[in-house]
C-alpha cells in the first residue's frame, strides 16, 4: 500500500477518514495487513506529511495506532501517553495536526486492560505518575452505574471508567480547545472516541 496522494487526503471528509481506521483494523484482525512498502512510504512523504488523522492513544506497547489501524508512515499522528490522558501539550499537538496540516480526524483511543486507568481506580501514588492519574479522576467520579468494589480489582468498574475517560477526553478537547471545536462545528474535522481490545485486536468505536 502506498502512501495516500495529498489532493486525495486534502479530497477526505471526516466521516471517511473514520471509515479508513475502520477498514485498517478490519484488516488487521483478520491478518490481512496491506503490503506497507516502508521505502516507497519514506520517498513519498520526505518532502512533507499530510496525515490524515490525530490519534491519542496509550503508551501501551500492545496499542501502536499504526498497528492496529494497518496504517503505514506518514498516514497518522500517534499520539501517546500512559492512559491517553490530555495535557496542554498534547492539546497543542491535536490543535496542530487539525489546523495547520489539515488531518480530518481526532480519535481518543482507550484500551482494555490499561493499568494506568486501573491504577487511578485503585488511587496509586508513585512519583510522576500520580499526577498523570489525577487526570482520569474525573471518569471515576463520573461513574455512577457501579455501585460495590469501585477499584481497580473490579473489572466492571475499570471498563466503565475506561470509557467513560475517553468520553470525558472528548468533551475536554472541544471545550478547551476553540481551534478544535470551531473544525468541528465547521464539518472539517471529525472527533470520536474507541475502546482497543487486547484479547481480540479489535476497535470499538464509541458513539
Ligand atoms: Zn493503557
């Protein structure tokens, strides 16, 4: 597969940049990769990027966006930290890859089995880390629908809390960002929201 032409993603609309993740983890789960031609991909895209969409993801090494969306150089911004929480440099990056290159497409990818999501559950305190944890507090107290062992042992509550990060991520973005929300009210860019499975390799989108 090679690298898409500019006039092609420049031609994308949001909803078929959505559709081309969609396809890519298809693809992937049924191990029906696309011959990526690496080299090809590194002459296509020396002389610049246009990718189509921003994706924050977890740090997670079983969650590569390129991976798991059969994606190949130049076709995504993977973005990435334990627990695809926001912060204002991420905010900046979305706000640049939207704006300034033009990709269609945010998507905030939660992932099952995400320890820095069962570690906020769980209240963990470690250095660095507990400031990052802070930031997914807001899906625990936003869980209402749990109501006995609200921790990180309860895998109900976890995948209740995973979602609802990726909702609460969502809504931060827009609200915290005018460049962003303005794309989107303005039908340039598409936001949503995913939940990877590690067990099966497969995207649930979430609505
Ligand atoms: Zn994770």
């Amino acid at each position: 597969m090679y690298t898409h032409e500019k006039a092609y993603r420049e031609a994308l609309m949001p909803e078929n940049a959505l559709q081309l993740l969609k396809e890519g983890n298809e693809r992937f789960i049924n191990n029906l990769a696309a011959n990526h031609d690496l080299l090809q991909q590194v002459n296509a895209t020396a002389a610049g990027q246009q990718p189509f969409a921003a994706i924050l993801s977890c740090m997670d090494s079983r969650t590569s966006a390129e991976l798991i969306f059969d994606q190949g150089l130049g076709d995504i911004f993977s973005l990435r930290v334990a627990g695809n929480v926001l912060n204002e440099d991420i905010l900046g990056s979305l706000e640049y890859a939207t704006q300034v290159v033009g990709s269609k497409l945010i998507l905030v990818l939660g992932h099952t089995k995400c320890v820095a999501i069962t570690g906020a559950c769980n209240q963990v305190e470690l250095g660095h880390l507990s400031g990052l944890l802070q930031k997914i507090r807001p899906a625990i107290d936003a869980e209402t629908t749990v109501t006995n062992e609200r921790d990180g042992n309860n895998p109900e509550f976890v995948e209740q809390v995973t979602k609802l990060h990726v909702q609460l991520t969502i809504a931060q973005i827009m609200e915290k960002s005018e460049i962003i929300s303005d794309l989107i009210k303005e039908g340039k860019v598409k936001i949503a929201g995913g939940i990877y499975d590690v067990k099966t390799g497969k995207v649930y989108f979430l609505d």
